[in-house]
C-alpha cells in the first residue's frame, strides 16, 4: 500500500446506501459498545468504547458523517442504555460531536490521517473541559481535572491514535473501490 493512499485516502461521500448502512452501523456500535463494555465490568473511561467509531465515522466520512455519529451515539446510547450517565451527557455529546466533525474536516483540509485523529481527540478533549468550565462543574485546578478525566484513557487514546488511521484508510479505500467497481459496470 502507498504512502499516500495509507496516510492521505480518499474521503468517501455518504451518497450511496451502502456508505449510508455504514455510517448507521457507526452510530449504532459507538451507542452499544458503553453499555457492553460496562456490562462486563470494565471502565468504560478506561476503554473510550465510543470515541473509537466516532473517530473513525469523520475519518472516513469527512465532517458531516463524523460530525452525525459524535452528535447522535450518545444520544442513542443513553436513551437505551442511560449510559453516559445523565451528568456527562451534554459534555460528552459535545466532545464526541466535535471528535466527529474534527476528524473530518482536518481530512477535508488534506492533512494526514494520523494528524486528523491527534487533533481531533485534543480539540474534543478542550470542548470536553470548556463545556465542564462553562456548567461550573470544575472545582479544582485545570491540571487535576484533567489528570482525573483523561488519564485513565491515556492508553486506549494511544492505540487509537496509532490503530483508527489504519482503519480508516483501509475502510475508505474498500468504500472507495466498491463505488468505483459499481459504477464501471
């Protein structure tokens, strides 16, 4: 695979069925991964179960797919499962909208795939602080906050950074040829 089909793929317009069945599947594994991963007893600040689709949805999709899948996994989460709890609800909702749209639009002004995702996870991560800022819910020192609210994820955030430009790439390179290999018959 190319350096620049690996680092810079194509992003895959949400224009066909199939593309729209997938970023579907975004939305709805980003809503059900909380209430497993809690289900088995693990931390979901720990895992980050939906921040992995959401990023990944505005990877390949661009800003208006990863910007669908930020705003509504939670929203779909918490209405089946109450998972995020109702405190974190607008917070989150609000960090992961901004990973989605972030993720696509930093794709959108052509930088790389790693690139993308670091800047989309840290301008979620401050839309996550400014909105707990905003609601007057930090009572500490910014740095303790967040040590608190992004430490436990450190490693999940890391294999994200390293693993979701991979995925991408390849998602967005299969979307990508099965649309050509449509059209052309």
């Amino acid at each position: 695979m190319s350096d620049v089909v690996l680092l810079n793929p194509p992003l895959v317009r949400l224009n066909n069925p199939v593309r729209l069945m997938v970023e579907a599947g975004f939305i709805i594994i980003a809503a059900l991964l909380p209430a497993f991963v809690h289900s088995m007893g693990w931390n979901g600040a720990v895992l980050l179960p939906m921040h992995w689709t959401v990023l990944l949805a505005g990877l390949v999709f661009g800003p208006l797919g990863g910007f669908a899948a930020g705003l509504l996994s939670p929203l779909v989460s918490y209405t089946i499962s109450g998972l995020p709890a109702a405190a974190l609800l607008l917070p989150m909702t609000l960090e992961t909208a901004t990973y989605g749209l972030g993720s696509g639009v930093f794709r959108k002004l052509k930088l790389n795939v790693y690139v993308s995702t670091f800047l989309a996870m840290i301008a979620g991560r401050l839309v996550y602080t400014f909105t707990f800022l905003f609601l007057g819910r930090i009572s500490t020192s910014i740095l303790a906050f967040w040590q608190k609210a992004f430490m436990p994820g450190l490693v999940s955030a890391l294999i994200m950074l390293l693993a979701l430009p991979l995925l991408a790439s390849a998602m967005g390179n299969i979307l990508q040829q099965r649309h050509d290999t449509v059209q052309k018959n």
